[in-house]
C-alpha cells in the first residue's frame, strides 16, 4: 500500500494540483453564476408582478366609460335635468327640482320602472352620476309604482 506521504510526493500529483485547482475554480465559478441567475430571476420575476400590477390597473382605467364619449352639453345641469323630465313625460310627477350643495335634488312619484331607467340613461349621457338615491314602491290602483328622491352630482 502506497502511503499518503508518498502519493503527496509524487511527480504525477504535483502535474495535478493545477488541474484540481482549476477544477476547484471552476466549480466555484459555477455556483457564483448560478446564484447570479437565481438573483436575476428573482428580479425578473419581481418585475413580471410589477408589470403585471400596472396592466391590471391600465384595464380598469379601461373599463371606465370614456369621458370625450360622453355627451356634454352648454346647458346647466338644472335645465338638462328639467328637459329629460319633460321629454319623458314626467313633469306631472315631478314634485321636486332643486339644487343643493351636494348636487341637485331631483323627486318623483308614481314612476313606472321603465320611466325611472330612462331618467337615468338620461342622466348617465349628461356625464352625471347620481348621488344618492331613495327609492319606494307606492300601491296604486292595484299597481306598484316608484316614488324615487335622487340626489344627482358630477362625477368624483
């Protein structure tokens, strides 16, 4: 048996502590660059959820109606409101039209729904938002209508 202080000695083991050496070096130059690429993927990967976070917004700012599609008109909202009123044949019912810090108060009784939808796409295609709404339902003559209180304002 060949003893370690004889194997150390060896011409043949001196030609190879170089070549370990460099074997040694380029292991540890592997792993180096291996835990450079998995820093780098993490930061990727961090900059996917960034991006991702930023085209999740982009898609509901997208999903908000578009202002310039929005009919906007000279009139005072208060006369907008009167006119959509009368075009629907409200006015009768109409038991309160008034302007108020918060927006402008806006009372009718004995609505039919469908009557109620239209004041309100009329109102949506003014670029107003209602506010608040107060909404009952009245028996009359063996129907239910709508007594609605809507406070309508300008989008926030």
């Amino acid at each position: 048996m060949i003893s370690f202080q004889e194997l150390k000695d060896s011409p043949h083991v001196k030609k190879l502590k170089p070549l370990l050496l460099l074997g040694v070096l380029v292991w540890v130059l592997g792993f180096v660059i291996l835990f450079q690429a998995l820093g780098q993927r993490a930061r990727f990967d961090a900059s996917l959820a960034d991006v991702n976070a930023i085209l999740q917004a982009s898609a509901i700012y997208h999903s908000f109606p578009n202002r310039q599609s929005v009919k906007k008109e000279a009139e005072e909202p208060l006369t907008a409101i009167s006119r959509i009123v009368e075009e629907g044949g409200m006015r009768d019912r109409l038991k309160q039209l008034a302007s108020n810090p918060s927006g402008i108060v806006v009372q009718l009784d004995n609505l039919y729904a469908t009557e109620f939808v239209k004041f309100l796409e009329g109102v949506a295609a003014l670029g107003l938002v209602p506010q608040n709404i107060d909404l009952r339902a009245v028996p009359k003559d063996d129907e239910r209508l709508l007594s609605v209180s809507v406070i309508v304002g300008s989008p926030q």
